[in-house]
C-alpha cells in the first residue's frame, strides 16, 4: 500500500475509535497544594536571583537578592503565610506521593521560621563564601544572547547598593555581638582587596566584555565595552572600596576573639538549631561528640591496621607525618594534579553498572576552582547543572599548591564529589519527573553529605582502591569526617579554642597542614554544617545493614540504591521510613 493511503487509513481508524475517556480532575486538595508550591517556587526565584541564574532561569538575571530589613521581614512574612495556608489543606485526603510532599515543604518551612530569631542573615560573609567573591557567578553563566551581556551590565550597575546591603547587615551583627570571629575574618580584606584593579579591565566583573561574539555588530561591542567599563570603574570597584573600608575599620575590630557560636547572644541555641538543621534529627550536640569520638576510635584502628600491612616502622603519627611530607605522594604541577583528577573520574564512570539500576542523563565535566578564592577554600566542590540542561555538574578541583593534594586523596574525592557521589544524586532528583521543583532542588544536607560520604564506602566495593595507600586515602576522608563531629561541636558547644581543634584534627587525620587550618576554619564560619556528613553516613550505612538482614538473598544493591536515591533528598527521618516500607514490602523492585 503507497504510503499516503496507509496514512488515510490510520486517519480513518482513529476517527471511528471511540474518544479516550478524560482523566478524572485531581482532587481540590492536589489542586490547591500544587499551586502553593509553585507559587513558593516563583517566590523563592525572585527572591534568590542569583540562584535562578544558578539554576538556568534567566528571567531575574539582571538582579541581585534584596537584603533590606524590609525584604528580609516580609520573606518572613511569606513563609509564615505559606505554613497557615498549607495548614488549611487536609492532609488526610491527598494520595501518598502528595503527602511527602506537604510534609517535606512543612518541615522546610518550619526550619526557615525556627532559624529567624537567630537573625542568621547578619553573618553575611566569612573567608570562603560572601559577596568579595561574588565574580564567581560568572562560572555558571552562559552569555549567548545580546541580552544576556546587558543583563550583566545591568547587575554592575546595581552593585554598589548591593554592597552597601551587606554592609549593613555587617553593622547590624557589630551592634548585637552577632559576628564571625576575628581570626577568620581577617583573611577577608586582602580578598577585597584583589577586586581593587587599577585597569577596570583586568577586573573578573569585566570578563564576559573580553569575550563579545564577532557577529554582533561593532558598534554594540564598543558600546557595551565602554558602558561596561564605566560600571565596573565607577561602581564595583568603588563599592569594594567601601566594603573593605568598613572591614578594617569597624568590623574587625567589633569581632569576637572567641570562635565558637556559643559567643553570641542565644548561641548555644542558635548552635543546637543549627544542629538539627544540618542532621535533621533530634541529636544534641553532646551526642554527636561522643559519635564522632567513637567513630574516630574506630577508624584509628583501621588505619593502624595499613601501617602494620605497609611495613612502616614507626607509630600512626609517624605514618602520618611522612605522608605529609613525602614528595612521592604529591604531584608537582597543578597541571599535572588535574589530569589525574581526571584520569580518576574517568576511571569511575564504567564501574557503576554492578551498583545502580538508575543513572543520571545529565553528564558532569572537572573545573579548577577559582584562583580567586582557591588559596581560602577546601580541596574540593561540586557545581549542580543547571535546571534548562545547558550547563553539566561540575566537579571543582583546588589546584594551588599541589604540594598539599596528596594523590592517594584523589580517589575517595572523586567519588564523593562526582559519581555516585554528588552528582549521581543530585543529578537524578532535579530529573525525577513528577515531583515538584522544591523537591528536585532539595538541599537536606544529612542526605545530600551522607551520601557522598556513603558513596565513598562504594569506591571500596567497585576496586577503585588499589593499593594500602589508596585504601588509607579512603580512611583519611573518613576520618576528616568524623573528626569533624568532635571538632566542630567541640569549639561551639563545649568552648574549644582554634587551636585545640587544629591539635586534634592534625593528631588523626593525614590531612595537609593546609587543609586542616582551612577546614577548621570552615566549621568555624560555618557553625552545624560539619555534622552532616558522618551523621547522614552512618544512617544510610546501618538502613543498608538492616536491608540486608532482613532480605537476606532477596537483598538487590542496585534497587536498595534506587530506594534510597529515587524520592530526591529526604530528611533522615522519612529516609528510614521509606527504606523500612521497601524492606516491609519484600525489596526488589518494589517501590514504597
């Protein structure tokens, strides 16, 4: 039959099929909860238009956030509203996906409005993340549009008031004894100052005007040049100007010479908030301590274990101690360290089959970290793609002195921070297809760090560690992260000093001195965050356990991973009943 008849008559079949029935209307509740997320959706962009153009929403791209009082209060006032609204829908009548959802945006929301009285806002910057380092959102920008540069122009423009914003979030902590330490702040002035260039030009805010594309037309170019120039010189540099100013002379000297969070007013319960922020469970920051105390106990003697297997004469310290100084543990040439952070993620990638039934459409590329920021921060991050698809996750690498990245590091990071760590993880929730946009961009840092720190474990499991050294690498993340459990709730609950807290890291892990000064450093500007990732560990580990034993031979990694990883990131409690109701179910390929 010639083609154009067949079509005819599939043309005539479907016209005599009878109609498919309509799907029935969801009920009024869906309806309604529905639109309350998405218009907590487009509130949250609006308010955070920085991390829309994170996310691949340009609508907001020629903004920043507005952090005025006035702002500030009424995202307050929102998220209040949004909790009485959401009370108004009867749980009771939604289907169950539509329950985790209200239950995961009421505890979200909770968690916004318990953290407010603490007024977390006035600790606006420490040395690794604030607005002295705000160029860096040119990394996941795209400019492939006219609009797109002059969306940038226009965030030059709008700098200065910006900045003067921060600055008065700054006075009002100075006014309330709510500040970041002295100790750490005092790295953040010589980081403004790298934004006070003499040549507009050499400015990072100046770059994508270094790149304009040939086809648009020369006289555009030159426009959009000199505008872009006079912004960054009238404007962004001034505004540096002031902020560093305001640092030197008023903010440094009002800072505490205390480091723990307990030094401020209601900081032992802003501390505590913050605990059960990051972990989301009800362990008190004297629990974790005695977690993270046993867990460094264990992990000791695991390591002690490879000093004996390696033949090494000495103690553990010793061990360590050479590890850190050994120039055959250290490439020498950033150069050279990236390609084996790349030749490692590359390595990865063929061993996750055995592993996981579910992977990521969406790839992920291998970035240095800004030098910018590089000298201040840790050894690693990862980037998220963006929400439109254009932008891959990105694994960040530091690359300054290489001779404080051991290589037998690299193999334990690149799990953790790539597959399947990171972006296995977050890759698959911003695809999971039904479920609604907060919940694809979750950020429950106990199961977002739980399970990078778990995946590590895996490394383990597919061969990647291949010798004692590596194995000892693998030991060594474990061990920074456990330390971190007595470190950080040891400076802000329990009074330690800085330098107790570098003493006890540097005495069990084999971490660079490097390292341990800018992580410690970290917990400190960075009160809870540290809990997270050992907490979340373990939690996953023994629901794995538990799985196991009582599925026995029924017992599938590949579904368990697609359980744990297929509702997006979940606080630890809803974890364990999702896990426990496959389990209840008989596993396999059973969903809860």
């Amino acid at each position: 039959m010639p083609r154009f008849l067949a079509a005819l008559a599939l043309l005539a079949l479907a016209a005599a099929a009878p109609a498919a029935p309509a799907s029935p209307a969801p009920p009024a509740g869906v309806v309604a909860l529905n639109a309350l997320f998405e218009r907590h959706w487009e509130r949250t962009m609006v308010e955070n238009p920085t991390w829309a153009s994170n996310l691949g929403d340009g609508r907001y791209d020629d903004r920043w956030p507005d952090l005025s009082p006035a702002a500030i209060a009424a995202s307050h006032a929102a998220d209040r509203a949004a909790l009485d609204e959401l009370g108004r829908i009867d749980r009771a009548s939604l289907p169950p996906s539509e329950q985790l959802n209200y239950d995961l945006f009421a505890r979200m929301l909770r968690d916004r409005i318990d953290a407010h009285r603490f007024k977390p806002w006035v600790y606006a910057l420490n040395m690794r993340d604030g607005i002295q380092n705000e160029h860096e959102l040119l990394e996941t920008l795209a400019f492939r549009r006219p609009a797109d540069w002059e969306n940038w122009l226009a965030r030059l423009r709008a700098f200065g008031p910006y900045v003067d914003q921060t600055i008065a979030l700054l006075e009002e902590g100075a006014r309330e004894g709510r500040t970041q330490p002295r100790v750490i702040m005092e790295r953040v002035p010589a980081q403004v100052r790298r934004q006070l260039v003499a040549d507009p030009v050499a400015s990072p805010f100046y770059a994508p005007f270094r790149r304009l594309p040939q086809s648009m037309p020369e006289t555009d170019r030159a426009r959009l040049e000199a505008e872009a120039r006079a912004a960054v010189k009238d404007i962004v540099i001034p505004a540096y100007a002031r902020l560093e100013r305001f640092l030197v002379e008023r903010y440094l000297p009002a800072s505490r010479d205390s480091v723990g969070i307990w030094d401020t007013p209601d900081g032992r319960a802003f501390y505590a908030n913050r605990a059960a922020h990051f972990t989301t469970t009800a362990l008190t920051p004297g629990e974790i301590h005695e977690i993270g105390l046993a867990e460094v106990k264990r992990i000791r003697g695991e390591m002690e274990r490879i000093v004996r297997e390696v033949g090494f004469e000495g103690s553990l310290a010793g061990f360590m101690a050479d590890l850190r100084t050994n120039p055959r543990f250290y490439h020498q040439t950033s150069d050279e360290l990236f390609q084996a952070y790349l030749v490692a993620s590359k390595r990865i990638d063929p061993l996750l089959a055995p592993l996981f039934r579910t992977l990521p459409r969406t790839p992920y590329g291998l970035r240095p970290i800004p030098m910018s920021s590089a000298p201040d921060t840790t050894t690693a991050y990862y980037m998220p793609p963006s929400r439109d698809g254009l932008r891959p996750g990105y694994y960040y690498v530091n690359l300054y002195r290489p001779d404080q990245r051991p290589k037998y590091e690299i193999p334990v990071l690149s799990v953790h921070e790539a597959v399947p760590g990171h972006h296995l993880q977050i890759a698959l929730a911003q695809e999971l297809p039904e479920a609604p946009m907060f919940r694809r961009f979750a950020g429950f840092t106990a199961f977002v760090e739980g399970w990078g720190l778990y995946s590590e474990s895996l490394g383990d499991e597919m061969g990647l560690y291949e010798d004692p050294y590596d194995r000892f690498g693998y030991l060594t993340y474990d061990m920074w992260r456990a330390v971190r459990l007595v470190v950080d709730t040891g400076m802000h609950h329990k009074g330690w000093t800085r330098a107790q807290a570098i003493e006890f890291f540097r005495d069990n892990a084999a971490k660079s001195e490097l390292d341990i000064v800018n992580e410690v450093d970290r917990y400190i500007g960075w009160p809870g965050q540290a809990l997270a990732y050992k907490v979340g560990q373990l939690r996953i580990r023994a629901l794995r356990s538990e799985a196991e034993r009582e599925l026995g031979e029924d017992f599938d990694i590949r579904d368990f991973h697609d359980v744990v990883l297929g509702a997006g990131a979940l606080p630890l409690d809803m974890l364990e009943a999702r896990v426990r109701a496959w389990v209840a179910a008989g596993g396999g390929l059973a969903r809860p």
